[in-house]
C-alpha cells in the first residue's frame, strides 16, 4: 500500500489538472484554488528537506575530515546564522535595516556578483571551444555571435559610422535581425522539444509507468 497509495493519488490529481484545460468550468477550473495551501505546504517541506539534507552531508564531511570539510563548517554556520536572525525577526526580517536584510545586502549579494564575474571566464573559456570555425555550422555560430557581441556594444555603431555603414546594416540592426529572428527559431524549436518531453513524462507519472519518484529501484 506505501506504492499503491502514492500512485492512486498521483493519477486523480494529474487526471484532474489536465482536464481543467479542457473543462473550463466548476469544480475543474478551481482547483489551482483548491490545491494552492497543499502546494505551499509541499514546497516549505521540501525546502526544510533540502536543508536538513544539506545539514548532515556537511556535518558528515566535517566528522570525516573529507576534502575541503572547512568549506562545510562555513555552510553550517552561515545557515544557522541567517536561520536563526531570520526567525528572531518574524515577519519584519525582509525589511530594509533589519539583520536578515543587512546580511542579504552585505554578504550575500557581493558573494552572487563574485560567482557571476566568475562564471565570465568559464563563459569565455567554453565560447573559445565552440566558435571554432573547423565546419560550416561552426563557422556560422562564430559569424553569429560575432555580430551579436559587436552589435550589443556602442563600439560596433561607432566603427561602422566611421566607414558611413547604412543604417540597415549597422553591427546593432545586424545583431537585432539574428536575436529577432534566427534566434527566436531556435529557442521556439527547444521549447516545442522541452514540451513533448514534459507532456511524455507526465503522462508517465500519471498512469504510473514512472515510478522513480517513489523511491528505491
């Protein structure tokens, strides 16, 4: 019964949420109402899973002496730090001046722009593999983010106005037609695939067929 039960209220649920598309009217077109607090309630369990989660494999490393295990007493005691500041606080905690508030301005946002600027250099690092011209579909990926990267700075109108470049034809208007056009085939493309997969994984779950969300083999 601990797989049966799971399974039985997985279908309904999933059964219900799709006929709502197609069933615009009571009581299917109210079930987002309905559901929305269990929806809450399963998000805030998972959060405190992943935390918990994230507890013990740090207190693991640190009790091991694993690699980087100093790293994991950072982890731990930050996460008690803003925990502990934030419930102190109550609701007031996301308000400009208070503790939580100061920590997110402070520690936490210069902490995100260091990992972005970061990431920069890895971007840079994989964009040096790719855009090498050794195929044609290379040497077209390289052209294209050539102009982009030219036509997103006032550097590529400037040059071109130097040369009198007409305007239909400026690095910028370039770089605008490919995003517009080139750009937004691909995405629409990957977003018809992403859709067919998450329509063939859910019908999965539905009729139980998928069942690695349970748990075990």
């Amino acid at each position: 019964m601990r797989r049966e039960i799971p399974l039985i209220i997985t279908a309904v649920v999933g059964i219900f949420f799709v006929l709502q598309y197609f069933i615009p009217h009571p009581p299917f077109n109210q079930l987002n109402g309905w559901f929305s607090d269990w929806f809450s309630i399963i998000g805030a369990c998972a959060i405190w899973l992943g935390a918990l989660n994230l507890i013990r494999i740090s207190a693991d490393k640190i009790y091991r002496r694993r690699e980087d295990w100093g790293y994991a007493i950072i982890i731990i005691i930050s996460f008690l730090l803003i925990t502990i500041i934030g419930f102190w606080e109550g609701n007031a905690f996301r308000d400009s001046g208070t503790g939580f508030d100061w920590l997110y301005r402070f520690i936490y946002t210069p902490l995100s722009a260091t990992m972005f600027a970061l990431l920069a250099f890895f971007v840079a690092s994989a964009s040096y593999r790719a855009f090498r011209a050794r195929n044609l579909e290379a040497t077209l990926l390289l052209l294209a983010a050539f102009f982009v990267m030219l036509g997103r700075v006032p550097v590529g109108d400037a040059l071109a106005g130097i040369f009198h470049v007409p305007e239909s034809i400026l690095p910028s208007s370039i770089a605008t037609w490919i995003m517009n056009f080139i750009n937004t085939a691909g995405q629409r493309a990957i977003l018809i695939g992403i859709a067919l997969g998450i329509v063939s994984t859910s019908l999965r779950i539905i009729l139980g067929i998928e069942r690695s969300y349970l748990g075990g083999e």
